[in-house]
C-alpha cells in the first residue's frame, strides 16, 4: 500500500525523538530520514522504525480530529493536531498541499532540492504558527491564500527571500492565524505567494459567467426596445 506524507512525516517524527534521545547517531539518522522521505509503500516506512519504541498515546481522551477543508472559517481550521512538521529534500522535491495540518514551527530544509508548502487549504495546530525554510542551492515555495496574515523575515545570500506582490495589499481576515515565515537562503530562494483557494477560484469563475450573462440580456434588452 502507498504510503501518504502524513505516515512519512510521522516517520521522520520518531527518528527525530530517536536521534535526540540518543537512541541514533546523527549519521544514520540522516540516512533513515532520507529513506523516510523518498518511501513511497508501508513496506519501505516499516523497517525504519522498527527497532525503535513506540511512540507513546496522546491520553485516553485525545480525540483523532484531522484537518477541514480550505474553505472552512478560520476558527475551525486553527488548534488541530499536527500531521507534518518538516519536510526535507536532497537532489528532488516535496509537497505539503491539500487538506493537512501544519505544526506550530515547521522546519522545512532543501539542498540542491525544491519544495513547495501551500496553506490554502490547511489546518493549523495553533494561532501561532513559524516556518523556519533553509535552501541551499534550491527553493522553497510558500503559497498562501489572500486573506492569511503572513511576515517574512528571511535572508537570502546570493539568492532570494521575499514575497511576491503582484497586486494590491490583501485583506487580511482577523480572526486568521499568523504566520512568520523565517530562514536562510544560499544560492537559492524563498519564495511567498498569495494565490486564491479553488473553492474561491470557482466562486469568481462563476460571478464572472453570471456577469456576462447579465450584460448579455441586457443588450438584448436594449435591442428589443429600439
């Protein structure tokens, strides 16, 4: 069965605790991480773990609530459990989209890598949410919907760190999470871009069809009446 980023991103979580509790050295850490990343079955997930304790239950209470989709109200979308906080690439790619959780600091590194984080239609684990971004000779895209409030305090060296304005200031909604975007770029580029949700995107495409139909029966109006 093909394993989805959620079960590697829990993957990558226990390696993490296994490494700083001294269970891994820093050397097959990096291996098994790699590995956990490029899996693409269970049977590949597995192996990796499998000398490693269980990771321990969230308590008899803890409810398994997942993310809501994009077009949900901000207040829903904000305190859920986390399904990925990293990602990591080394002479490839990856992916954070869709319906995920995005943890409250978000470690994203790529080395002659790309990789792409899209918020706009994500849950997040809390109001406050940072995403540390390290790309070196490589780029990292940050897609956010409109009315999301964004800082970018990055730095780039011989590359780039910034976001991109391609039109009027957005309208921030003020009950959404904030998000500081933070990090380094070497010989790459961070990049932040506000793109409209496909919920919204249809929502437009249709305003736009009902616009031209309007104006349509309104010159037919008009001819009829000459």
């Amino acid at each position: 069965m093909r394993a989805s980023d959620a079960e590697r991103e829990r993957v990558a979580e226990l390696l993490r605790e296994a490494v700083a509790e001294g269970r891994l050295d820093m050397e097959e850490f990096g291996e098994r991480l790699d590995a956990a990343y490029k899996a693409r079955t269970h049977g590949e997930l597995e192996p990796l773990v499998r000398d490693l304790p269980a990771p321990a239950p969230s308590g008899p209470s803890a409810p398994a609530v997942g993310p809501v989709g994009g077009d949900a109200p901000w207040p829903q979308r904000i305190g859920r459990p986390a399904s990925s906080r990293g990602a990591f690439a080394f002479w490839g790619g990856f992916g954070r989209k869709g319906t995920w959780t995005i943890g409250r600091l978000f470690t994203a590194v790529v080395v002659q890598a790309g990789g792409e984080i899209d918020l706009r239609e994500a849950s997040f684990e809390d109001r406050e949410t940072v995403i540390r971004c390290i790309a070196i000779m490589g780029g990292v895209e940050v897609i956010v919907p409109p009315d999301l409030h964004v800082d970018v305090h990055g730095f780039g060296f011989m590359g780039g760190f910034a976001e991109n304005h391609r039109s009027a200031a957005p309208e921030i909604a003020p009950d959404s999470p904030r998000v500081t975007i933070t990090g380094f770029a070497l010989l790459g580029g961070v990049g932040v871009e506000r793109k409209l949700r496909k919920a919204d995107k249809l929502r437009l495409k249709e305003a736009r069809r009902r616009a031209r139909l309007e104006r349509r029966e309104r010159r037919r109006s008009r001819g009829s009446l000459e």
